[in-house]
C-alpha cells in the first residue's frame, strides 16, 4: 500500500491515474510530432536536392526569366509564393558550395541523390540548416545586440534610460557608475526624461 493509499485512501489515487494517462496521450503526441518533424524535414531537403539539380543542369542563372518560370511552377503546383522563392533563391547560393559541386563534378548531369549524400555528408538535415550555411548570419558583438534591442526598447523614457545603462556597461563597465549617476539626477527632477537629459548635464 502506498503513501496514498494510507493518507486518503484509494479515491486520492483517481486524479494521478487520469493525469498519468493525459500525461501518456502527451507522449504519443510528442512521439508523433516528431516523427512528422523528420518527415518535414526529409521532404523539404529532398526538394532542395531536386531543385538545385535542375538550376545546375539548366544552367539557370539568378534573376533570370526561366527562374521566373520556376518559380511560377512551383506556385502552380501548390507551394507558397514565399516558399517557392526560398526554394529558387536558397538553391542558387547552395549549388555554388564547393561540396555541392564536387558532389555532381562526375555526372553528366547533376543527380539529385548525390546532392542528397552532399547533405547528409555536411550535417544538413533540415531547410534551416541549409540557410545556415549559404546565409550564415553575422555574429554580433555585444554592443551590436544592444543596438539591435533598443530598437524595441525605445518605447518609454525609463525604457530609454535603461538601455543607456546596459549599453555602456557593454561599451566600458567603468561607465557604470556615470551612467548611474545621470539617471538619478534625471530622476531628482522629479521626471526623468531623455529631453531633459541635455539641461540637466548643463546644469
């Protein structure tokens, strides 16, 4: 007899054997999300492998009519227009990687299994491990990424106030107390305010 079972007797065990079995249908679920994930994944870098064998062996150039015409297919068949253009614009930059092009250099024309291998041999499993690598982002430095929140942290005054703390604890931790110190005196005025800043500093 468990804990449970001597506390409360057997009626205390009835919301653990339901949550036990909604916990159950949560695991096939997650089991089965993620068999679809593979299936996504599989699709989607299989039709990657097709379309660059076919911009390869067609020579089709960026921005031309025909990768107009492609990308006019694939919409016709069902694909998103904005699915359609990553698969035209993506291709392009992944048939010029230099394991993409050893991969086909021994074919009259290029097969897209042997792209497939070219994938699995680099580590590509997914669409966005493709994008990774044929437009890997730029590694921000710390003052960059503190740039790039203001752009969203900008919305108040205290908001404005804050991010010039963090960012010049970024720049130089020295600046801390200085920056510290400007907020409270902007604060003594009884309004902090970014307008106000200049006056004060005057002041």
């Amino acid at each position: 007899m468990n804990n449970l079972q001597t506390v409360a007797g057997t009626e205390a065990l009835q919301f653990v054997a339901i949550a036990a079995d909604f916990e159950a249908i949560a695991g096939e679920a997650r089991s089965a999300i993620a068999d679809l994930n593979l299936q996504k994944n599989t699709a989607k870098i299989t039709a990657y492998a097709h379309i660059i064998a076919g911009l390869i062996n067609l020579n089709v150039r960026k921005g031309s009519k025909l990768a107009g015409e492609i990308k006019a297919g694939l919409i016709e068949r069902g694909v998103t227009p904005a699915c359609a253009k990553r698969y035209v614009e993506k291709g392009h930059l992944a048939r010029a990687l230099p394991w993409i092009k050893d991969a086909v250099s021994h074919e009259t024309d290029a097969d897209a299994d042997a792209i497939l291998e070219a994938f699995a041999d680099n580590g590509v499993k997914t669409e966005q491990g493709l994008v990774d690598i044929v437009c890997p982002q730029k590694v921000l430095t710390d003052a960059e990424q503190v740039a790039a929140k203001a752009k969203g942290l900008t919305d108040s005054d205290d908001a404005a106030l804050q991010l010039l703390l963090d960012a010049a604890v970024v720049i130089n931790p020295d600046c801390a107390d200085v920056a510290a110190t400007l907020i409270a005196a902007l604060a003594a005025h009884g309004e902090a305010t970014v307008a106000q800043a200049p006056l004060d500093l005057a002041a």
